[in-house]
C-alpha cells in the first residue's frame, strides 16, 4: 500500500492509532455495573493488640488449663456454642450475630497484622493500599451534607488512611472523645463571635480567592482542600448533620445501657452516625496486647466491650438499623495457645476470631472452626482478602474492580480474594 493510501485510509478511522487503542481497552475493560448492596453503612469497631480469641468468642473449655487460661465457657443462644464467661451480655444476643473463628494470616507484628485488617492486603514496601473507608467513601461517597467516613476519637494508624486514594477521601476524625464530658467535636460549629452572616461572607471570598489560585495549579493537596472546605461547610450549615455528632440528645437510659465509658460512648456515637447517613465509622476500643496478667486486664475491658456491643446489636435491630447496618468487630490476630510464663499470652496470627452481624450476614452462626487448642484452623480457614471481599461485597463494591494507584497503575481494591457465601443469608 502507497503511504498516501495508507494516510487516507487511516483518517477515514479503520486503522487510527487512537481507534486501535480505544478498541484495545475495550476489549481488555473490566465492567463494574452499579448495585445495591444489602448493607447502606458499616460499623467497623477495632481492638488493637491482638484480642486473645480463647477468652472471647472461642473458648477451649476442655484443654488443659494452661491451654484454656483463667476463664469458664458459658453457653450462647446459639445452640452448642460457647463464649468466654466475660462475653455473657454478647452470648445472649449471639443468635443475631455471626462468628468466624477461623481467621488466619501470617503477620505476627502488630504494624503488618494491623494493615491486614484494614484493607485486605498484605503489606508491600512500594505502595500505601486504602482502607476500608476510604474506597467507601471513594467509591459511594458521602450524603446528608455527612462524611463518608468516620473515626472515633482519631485516625487509629496509618493504615486506616486514603493510602495511594487522594488524601481527600480519608477520615474525619472527632478529635474528642465522646466518653469525656467536654466532648466536643472539632471545627463542627462557628465560633462565637462569627455571625452566620458572617460566615456565609468568608464562605463567599474564600471561594473568590481559590478559584483564582486554582487556575494556575492543579494538584492532589488543592483538591483535597477544596472537598474538606466544602464538606466542613455542609456540615457547620446543616442542623442535621450537627445533630448526628450530638449525644446530648440520647436519654441517660441510653447512656447507661451502653455504658458510661469508651466503649459505650463510642458504639453509641456510631449508631447515630450511621443513622444519620454516615456510610462507614471505625472505632477503637482497648488496648489487647496482653502479654502478663491476661486475667485481670481482660475482665475489666472485656466487660465494658461486652456490655457496650450487645447493646449496640439490639439497638440496631430495635431501630430497624440492623438489617441495612453490617458491623464488624476485628484484632490484627489473636494470641498464642498456651499461657506464658507472665500469665499472659503472645501474638498468634495462625488463627483467630471476628464477629460480623447485620447487613446480610447469618444470623447465629459459626464459621469455621480452630484445633482442640487453638492452635491452627481446622476449617475453612479465611484470609484478609477473603474478609474484605465479603465487606465490600455487602455494601455493593466489587472487591476486584480496579482503581488508580500513581503512575496510572491499575490496582484491584482487593487482590485475590473471595466472598465466604456461606455466611450469608
């Protein structure tokens, strides 16, 4: 073919690069279609440490008792299921929750196990992977003028950030504790001297002066400023969104149920943002790394975790919440089989438990199952990945749809993993 016949034929579009490299993409494209998921929000309660699975939700009442450490085994709702005497408001309500206690990876280092947990990944020197929220709020943004996502008091680690995400779908953290009784959430109202009058002038200028500086750069760091300006503002002008951050405005019956401590505080903070629209809200309670004196140390913070997630389950159902709420309660990994010389026990990352309840999950059920000892899975092990996957599949995310990481490297929100079908309903 001539050169001129080849540059007619070219332009009339049948052997364009742009057309050969359009239909290439085609080709290899992944489809994502748009669906609902059983789960509109999600609860995401952390017990950073490690939280020993034998003296929670997966005793050993027949090991020896080196094995089966300081507690007794109590009898659930769930029919031949047992949980740690510490654990017995949550055993009562266990037939609306489900158990894994096959859990398994192989990170023993809290920094590695916590990265697990919070995004499906195992950890890689090359590239920050986004949490849980963050492609949440990426991917299904924010409603009722609320963020997307939430954290109670603070961003826990760095894990639980926007990773290779802009930075503008990371966390909005309280700043506060609302256990203390100065909670008050950070920036969420005017100052007194400010005027809405006033406010609505600097909204105004303050608009004025980015639209100049943003035609002449662009960057991830300008971006990000913008949304936060703009979702700080939705939330200072909407009583709504104000009102979800307000515990004053639940009964002190309410506050006693939870309880009046960190954990109660927290869940009930959560519930009602949640309700209010907020699409995830990651909470910490406790520090799990219980090395010496397992005993003591578990009782007093076991009590205060049992009491608060019992009530937060039954709240949820009572309000209707539960089936549209998936709540998720998670360590980095468990703790060794066998107490230590100091009466504790060490990080044990071959198998442990979570719970996961609401948001089209079975109700009273256990899945998997650990050795005599808990020492090992004895079945169907479930790895992070596969815990991810079964998240984001309940609130509409496929888990391998591919996001951008820098450099536009396309990168699956979760690598490998698989939904555990048989926990849901």
């Amino acid at each position: 073919m001539k050169r001129k016949s080849f540059i007619t034929l070219g332009a009339a579009g049948s052997l364009s690069l742009p057309f050969l490299l359009n239909q290439e993409a085609f080709s290899k494209a992944k489809f994502y279609p748009t669906r609902e998921g059983q789960a509109k929000s999600i609860i995401h309660i952390y017990l950073p440490g490690g939280i020993a699975h034998q003296e929670s939700w997966d005793p050993k009442p027949f090991s020896p008792l080196e094995y089966r450490g300081p507690f007794s085994a109590i009898q659930t709702k769930i029919d031949g299921v047992q949980f740690s005497e510490v654990m017995k408001n949550t055993a009562n309500i266990a037939d609306k929750i489900s158990v894994i206690r096959s859990m398994t990876h192989g990170e023993a280092a809290h920094e590695r196990g916590t990265h697990n947990m919070f995004n499906g990944h195992k950890p890689s020197p090359a590239i920050q992977y986004p949490s849980y929220g963050s492609v949440i709020s990426h991917e299904l943004g924010g409603k009722n003028n609320l963020p997307a996502y939430v954290c109670i008091p603070n961003q826990p680690n760095e894990y639980a950030g926007a990773g290779y995400l802009s930075s503008k779908y990371g966390p909005f953290s309280l700043g506060s504790d609302p256990a203390k009784s100065d909670f008050e959430v950070r920036d969420l109202k005017l100052p007194g001297e400010i005027s809405e009058e006033r406010f609505q002038k600097r909204k105004s200028i303050l608009s004025s002066i980015e639209s100049h500086f943003n035609s002449f750069e662009k960057s991830d760091a300008l971006s990000a400023m913008n949304s936060f300006y703009q979702s700080a503002y939705e939330m200072i002008s909407s009583p709504q969104a104000r009102a979800a951050f307000d515990l004053n405005k639940e009964s002190e019956k309410t506050k006693d149920k939870y309880g009046r401590n960190e954990a109660g505080m927290r869940m009930l903070l959560s519930r009602r943002l949640v309700e209010a629209g907020v699409r995830l809200v990651t909470l910490t309670f406790g520090s799990w790394d219980h090395h010496q004196n397992i005993e003591n140390s578990f009782r007093t913070q076991g009590s205060f975790l049992d009491q608060a997630l019992a009530s937060l389950i039954t709240d949820l159902n009572e309000r209707g919440l539960l089936d549209s709420t998936l709540v998720m309660v998670n360590s980095e990994f468990g703790r060794t089989p066998k107490i230590n010389k100091d009466a504790g026990r060490d990080h044990w990352p071959r198998v442990f438990s979570s719970i996961l309840a609401g948001g089209g999950i079975k109700e009273g059920f256990v899945y998997g199952s650990s050795d005599q000892f808990a020492t090992e899975v004895e079945e169907n092990p479930v790895s992070p990945m596969d815990y991810a996957t079964t998240v984001y599949n309940q609130i509409g995310i496929t888990a391998d749809k591919e996001l951008m990481a820098p450099g536009d490297r396309p990168m699956e929100i979760v690598d490998g993993g698989k939904v555990i079908e048989e926990i849901l309903k």
